[in-house]
C-alpha cells in the first residue's frame, strides 16, 4: 500500500474540516475565529499541493478534491460572512425590496464556484493567476469585520456598515474571481533578486502594511497585490 499518495488527499480533506468549522464560527458570528480556520485552511491548501508534486502522486482526483474543499474554505465561508454583515447592518428591513439585499452576499460563493471550475481547465495559469485567485478573495472578505472590529475610525465604519458599499464590494469581489486579469506569481523560482524584484517587493510591503495595519493590511495587501499585477501588465507590454 502506498501511504504517500494518500498524504495529499489528506491533507486537502483538513482544509475541508477547517472550512466546516469556520461555517460554524461564521454562523455563531465568530468572525475572528472564522477568519483563523479559513487562514489554517489556505496554509493547509498550500502544502497538499507541495507534497503532491514531492512525491510524485498529483492525480485528477487531488485535483477535484482539492477545488471542492477550496469553495467550503475560500467560497461559501466568506460568502457567509457577507451575509452576515449585511444583516448586521441592514438600516432598512421595513423596506421589503432591500430584505433581499444579506442574501446576495453569496454572490461571492458563486463567483468563487465558477472560478474553481474555470481553473480546473484553464491550461494559463499553471505558474501565474488571472483573476483573484480564492484563497485571497476570502482572506479579503473575512478581515472586513474584524477590521471594523478592532478599528477606531468612524471612517471605517461608516464605510462597513453601509449596505451599498458591502453589495459593491461584493459585486467587484465576483468580477475580480474571473476577470481577465493576470495577477503575477508569488512563487520565487530562482535565488535572484533582479529575476524576483516584484515578488520580493510585494512580500516587503505585506510585512509592512500587516505591522503596521493590522487587520486593516489584510485588504490593502490585496488590493496592493491587484494593482500592482496591472501596472506590471502594462509595463510588460511597452
């Protein structure tokens, strides 16, 4: 029997269960434990797919699993979390055309679906991304309550507890899944500074932005991460 091509499997199947239970913690309006088990299961996400290549066994069905435990994890946890902040800051209940509004928090879950499934045949992105990949999406989504949380600024509250502006960030959150953008890799395949200045960049101001700020860094780095991938874009095509 060989236990290695199991390890892989295995490991996906506990970003699975990390996913499961940051839905409980989501539900409970655990935000800030939710947050922690969805971080678990990326980090978990990352190293099915480093053993699967280390020993040899990458198979159509790490492939599969590893997609649906990704939209638990990185798609409906913080489709849910949406919801959640749209029912906790709804102003207008007796306005029976917005009721509506907390449910299309999940337009996040089903932009995150498509996205996955997309990935699954999209021979492109072998060593880069086009569109926010999951994993990043949700670390955006689930830091929003937390950085209202732990905020001072009535700026940032106004701003996250506005059901327009939570409905916009969820619409952008559905395009930027499956836009046609390519966001450069992270991955730092050579020793060489010149060769990965932007990657080793990047992760120097995502230090900086998460000591700085906080959980409010969590968003920047994203947004950072985004608009740094289309100048580069557009640098590489001069």
């Amino acid at each position: 029997m060989n236990i290695k091509k199991h390890i892989p499997n295995s490991i996906t199947l506990l970003n699975l269960f990390c996913g499961c239970i940051a839905l409980v913690f989501a539900f409970h309006r655990n935000f800030e434990m939710a947050f922690y088990f969805v971080c678990l299961g990326i980090f978990l996400d990352f190293f099915d797919g480093f053993f699967a290549r280390l020993f040899k066994v990458s198979s159509p069905l790490g492939l599969q699993l590893d997609s649906l435990a990704d939209m638990v994890t990185s798609g409906v946890v913080p489709g849910l979390v949406m919801y959640q902040m749209m029912v906790d800051n709804s102003t207008a209940a007796s306005e029976s055309y917005l009721q509506i509004f907390p449910y299309l928090g999940f337009l996040i879950a089903l932009g995150s679906c498509y996205r996955l499934a997309n990935f699954n045949i999209d021979t492109r992105q072998t060593d880069s991304f086009i569109g926010l990949p999951t994993p990043a999406n949700a670390l955006f989504i689930l830091s929003l309550p937390l950085v209202l949380s732990y905020s001072d600024s009535l700026f940032v509250f106004e701003i996250l507890t506005n059901q327009w502006v939570l409905l916009a960030i969820t619409l952008v959150s559905a395009y930027i899944l499956n836009a046609e953008i390519p966001l450069f890799s992270l991955k730092i395949k050579k020793f060489n500074f010149v060769a990965n200045a932007l990657q080793i960049s990047f992760l120097m101001l995502s230090l900086l932005l998460l000591i700085f700020f906080q959980y409010l860094g969590i968003p920047l780095l994203i947004i950072s991460y985004v608009l740094l991938s289309v100048v580069n874009n557009k640098w590489l095509k001069k």
